[in-house]
C-alpha cells in the first residue's frame, strides 16, 4: 500500500475572451511556450475562421524563475511561397490533436468545412508549425509533411488523440531515458482512436517523422472511442502509451 500523499494546486495564469473555445488544441514547447490553435466557441464554427486569420497561432509563455507575468500572443501568419497543390495554411478546424517536438507545433485531423465532416488527408496534415522572428515580431510559418506513400494516412477523424515520446521539455527527457530512446520511435507521433463520419475508431498509428513514412499498429481493445486521452509513460520499463476514458 502507498503511503505517498498528493496535493493539487491550481494558479490562474492568464484569462482572455480573444481564446475562450473548445475543441481546440494546446501544446507545450521545450522552450515553455504553450501553442494554440483551432477549436470553436459557437457551435461547428471553427474559430479564426476570418480572411485574415486562418492559420493564426496563439501562444502563452509559462512563467518561470525570470518571467512571472504573462498574456496571450497572436502569431501573424507567414505563407509559404512555394508552388504546390498542397494549401501552404490549415483550414480551420474543430476536434484535431496535436504535439510538440521541441519548438515545433505538429497537428493532425479534425473535421471542418459547411458540413463539418472529417478532414480529408490533404487538409488533415500533418501540419507543422514554427515559430520565427522577422526583426519585428513572431510569426507562424507553416507547412504541410507530405508522406512518402499518403495513401497509408490514418482514415480521417476527429477527437482522436496525438502523443510522442522522449521529447525534451524544459531542457529534461521526462518518461523516457537515453537507455529507452530507441526502444519506441522518438521521432514518431501516434495517433490513436477518434470519431470517423459514423462511429468510432481503436487503430493506432505511427508516422516516422526521418522517414516521413504511416505505420499501422495493433488496434487497442474495443470498443472504438472518441475524446480519449493518451500520455507517454514508462510503466515496468517499457516505454509505453498509456490511455484513459472516452465515449463510445
């Protein structure tokens, strides 16, 4: 029996109306920045939906020993010039999930449109975004990983859930130590359960970010389920990818 006792405490850090939403994403940087993005505060209406803010990119830097008061930054958008048939900015969107591998923001999935249906792979990502500094200010710049095979992305979803391991957060490997880095890919984001058109979903996915190559895994347990939660842990030491709760 644990004889270990816990306590919680909650701070408020920061109150905006300009970020109320929900089905959105947040991610933390290694650098202590957490990123948002999407989500909606009326119903199935995608927020920064606007001309002029598509693809806009908010982030809070955490307070530490240096900095202990902080707000919410709106990142303009930087296009990309580059001539492809791929958008160089992601529709807006409700339900997608995201990570963080370092100070680079990944999103993938969500459903957006008039219809609100699930992202087809085009749209879905994965999206990556970085933040740069023009002399002036921090913008966003995005771009779109393109797979090898893009046929082998996961079927399109929303309220799916999105993880990575040994990534570095605060200058320390949380969960995951170098004698476990190649044990589970540190460069592969997983993706995992979520709600198609109709029903839910238990596949899990793997895209090799070296490669830029879709592994399907084994499907977790029935039933399928949307609103889920993974985390990277390492339980008896096996790097592992733990999951709690859902609907389904």
């Amino acid at each position: 029996m644990s004889t270990h006792s816990y306590t919680a405490r909650w701070a408020l850090l920061s109150q905006s109306p300009a970020v109320a939403r929900s089905s959105h994403c947040v991610s933390v940087t290694s650098s202590g920045a957490a990123l948002l993005y999407g989500g909606e505060l009326e119903p199935r209406q995608p927020v920064d939906a606007g001309k002029f803010s598509t693809g806009l990119l908010r982030s809070l830097t955490l307070p530490n020993d240096t900095q202990t008061e902080t707000s919410w930054v709106a990142h303009r958008v930087l296009n990309s010039t580059s001539q492809t048939i791929m958008p160089d900015i992601p529709t807006p969107r409700v339900g997608a999930a995201s990570v963080t591998i370092g100070n680079e923001f990944f999103m993938w999935g969500g459903r957006g449109g008039t219809d609100m249906s699930p992202l087809e792979n085009e749209e879905a990502g994965i999206w990556k975004a970085s933040i740069e500094n023009d002399g002036a200010v921090d913008s966003v710049k995005w771009e779109r990983l393109v797979a090898v095979k893009e046929p082998d992305a996961p079927q399109p979803r929303s309220y799916h859930s999105m993880v990575t391991h040994g990534v570095r957060f605060m200058q320390h490997i949380y969960f995951l130590d170098d004698s476990h880095k190649n044990l589970l890919g540190q460069n592969n984001i997983y993706i995992h359960a979520g709600c198609p058109d109709k029903g839910r979903l238990s596949s899990l996915h793997a895209f090799d970010m070296s490669a830029k190559e879709w592994k399907t895994l084994a499907p977790a347990p029935e039933p399928g389920r949307g609103g889920t939660a993974l985390a990277s842990v390492v339980i008896a030491g096996e790097p592992s990818i733990l999951r709690f709760a859902g609907v389904c």
